[in-house]
C-alpha cells in the first residue's frame, strides 16, 4: 500500500474512533440528565409531603364557642 494512502487511511480511522468517542460521551450525558430529572421530582414531591403533614399535625385555631 502507498505509504499516502496508508496515512489517509490511518486519520480517516483515528476520526472515526474520535466521532464514536464523541457520540458516546453525549450519550452517557444524556443518560446522566435523565436520571436527575426523577430525582427533582421526588424531592419535591417529598417535601410537599413534608409540608402537609406538618399542617396536618399542627394544632389548627381555637374555635370560639
């Protein structure tokens, strides 16, 4: 093989390789963004729950007869 062509060869690989690593990374990203969402809503549903139940157990007003 011509020592050119060997070289076009061997970047044409290594930016294949490069894109792949690429594509990779912003899936493990993605990946990672969706997995935080639920966590938000979780915690956000749970302190709600915090918070209703303290309403719930706090002694309410005095009621005048």
């Amino acid at each position: 093989m011509h020592p050119e062509t060997h070289l076009a060869l061997h970047h044409l690989h290594a930016a294949d390789l490069r894109a792949a690593d690429l594509r990779a990374e912003a899936d493990a990203h993605r990946l990672a963004v969706q997995a935080k969402r639920p966590y938000a809503i979780r915690t956000r549903l749970g302190w709600t729950l915090v918070e209703v139940g303290l309403r719930l157990a706090s002694p309410g007003p005095a009621l005048a007869h």
